[in-house]
C-alpha cells in the first residue's frame, strides 16, 4: 500500500536570499586589507602630509572606472550592435552601472585631495572636467535604460551612449598631456619607470589588484542581476 | 610634514560608504528580482 502524498504547505515557499558571491567577498576582503595597508602600513609623503594616501584610492578607482568599466562598456555596445547578442548587452549595463559606482569614487576623492594640495577642491581644467562629464554620460546611460522598456530599443539606444562613454576615456587619459591642466601627471601608468619610493609602490600595486578584483566581483553580482531581471521580463512579457 | 589627515580620513570614509552602499544596493535589488521571479514561475508552474 502506497503512503498518502504529503499534502501541499500552507504558506508561499520562503525567498532564499542569494548567497554571497565568493568573488565579491574576496574582493571586498582584499579592499579592506589594501585601506588598512596603506592607512597604517604605508609611510606618508614628506611633502604632500596623509593626504598623498588619497592616491591609494583614487588612481586604482579612476582605472577601473576609466580602462576596465568604460572599456567594457565600448566593447560589449559596439559587439552588440554587430551580434544583437542580450547578455552583450548586459555586461555592458552592469560594467556601466559598476564604473558609475567607481567614477563616484573618483570624484569624490580627487577634490578630497585637491584641498590640501592645490588649495581648491575642483578647478575647471580638461582632465576634471572631463571626468566629470564622463560620470554624467554614465548616469544618463542608467537614466536611459530605465526609461525605455522595449528591451531592443533600450539595447541599441544604450550601446550608442556606451560607444560614446568609450570615446571619452582616450580623451581624458591623453588631456593631462594635451592641455596645461593642475592635475598631476601620471606616477605609475606612464612608459617610464614608476617615479614612486619601493614602499608605497608596493602599496599601490596592492590597492590596484585589490581594486580590481572588487570591480570583478560586483561585476559579476551586478550581471546576475540583469540576468535574473531579463528572465523577469521574458516571463511578464509572455502573460 | 602638512597637518591635512582628515582629508585623508574623509576620502577613506567615503570610498567605504560609496562602494559598500553600492553592494548593499546590488543584494537587495537582487533579493526582490529573485522573490519576484520565483512568483512568476509559480504563476507559470501551474
């Protein structure tokens, strides 16, 4: 004789919360430990006092913003209006939403060091301005796409906008050498050696894997997302 | 040597608000797209 079949349970199934991303958490450990690196473990600049430690977030911030998030963006946009492909586009929304959060960094930080420095908090030159107008393009990217809900459309109209982010970052990269601008030239991503002590390049190096690896590990959380958000949509479409 | 550390403590704070409010962010829209989904595929399982 066969058992009666358990009967159904009362309440709804209960939402498994998504599990930490073992990426992310690495790369959120690694962060902490390059700020306590070069917070306690890195000698200040004689010159410039605590506030050259700036340096440790800023420039790893701006690169990852600038070469890898907005360098994202540009390929997977111009691939997409070749290869229609929707998880092109996808990675293009979550690396311009990541490289949002990290140009946010950047601003921030960079009138922080500014201050002390050069006794303003922003000036007007090619190379902020620029960066500034970048985080604007990035913002309207997000604007865009939460505007538009025909998913082809909202594709194609944000892979244009994220052809032009892309555009921007040989421009701001170059500007420092264009135009007479106060902000520093490159230390460390130049064609000659760095102009750094060995303790603080070590430092730096740190901040930037660790950086990095941060952006990997949020890119790929913020990647689930849309990937959970377009099967959303596919199945709401269907209704 | 410059007395400028709060400038430094100032970037250092905001960077950790920034960027951890950023991954709070990404968890709980996570969490409401995926109590979302998981609806539509009952709706859709029946």
């Amino acid at each position: 004789m066969t058992s009666p079949a358990k009967p159904a349970p009362l309440t709804a199934p209960r939402i498994r919360t998504p599990a930490l991303d073992p990426l992310l958490t690495l790369g959120v450990v690694a962060f902490i430990a390059a700020l306590v690196r070069a917070a306690f473990f890195t000698p200040p600049d004689a010159a410039q006092g605590m506030a050259q430690k700036i340096l440790y977030i800023h420039a790893p911030s701006a690169f990852t913003a600038l070469y890898l998030a907005c360098g994202l963006v540009f390929i997977c946009s111009g691939l997409w209006l070749w290869l229609k492909d929707e998880r092109l586009d996808r990675m293009a929304d979550a690396s311009a939403e990541v490289g949002l959060a990290f140009m946010t960094v950047v601003l921030i930080t960079g009138p922080l060091w500014g201050r002390p420095i050069w006794g303003a908090f922003w000036t007007w030159d090619a190379k902020l301005t620029s960066s500034l107008f970048l985080w604007f393009v990035l913002l309207g990217y997000q604007i865009l796409r939460g505007a538009v809900e025909e998913p082809q459309a909202r594709a194609r109209f944000s892979a244009v906008l994220g052809i032009l982010a892309g555009c921007l970052v040989p421009f701001i990269h170059l500007s420092v050498y264009l135009f007479r601008t106060l902000h520093p030239m490159p230390v460390v991503l130049k064609p000659s050696a760095p102009s750094m002590p060995n303790e603080m390049l070590v430092s730096f190096v740190f901040s930037m894997s660790a950086i990095t690896l941060l952006f990997a590990g949020l890119l790929r959380a913020r990647y689930r997302l849309a990937t959970d958000r377009a099967e959303l949509e596919h199945l709401e479409a269907r209704r | 040597m410059p007395d400028n550390a709060i400038y430094f403590e100032l970037a250092y704070a905001a960077t950790a608000i920034v960027l951890g409010g950023y991954i709070v962010s990404i968890f709980w829209r996570a969490r409401a797209i995926r109590a979302r989904l998981l609806a539509e595929r009952s709706v859709e399982g029946r």
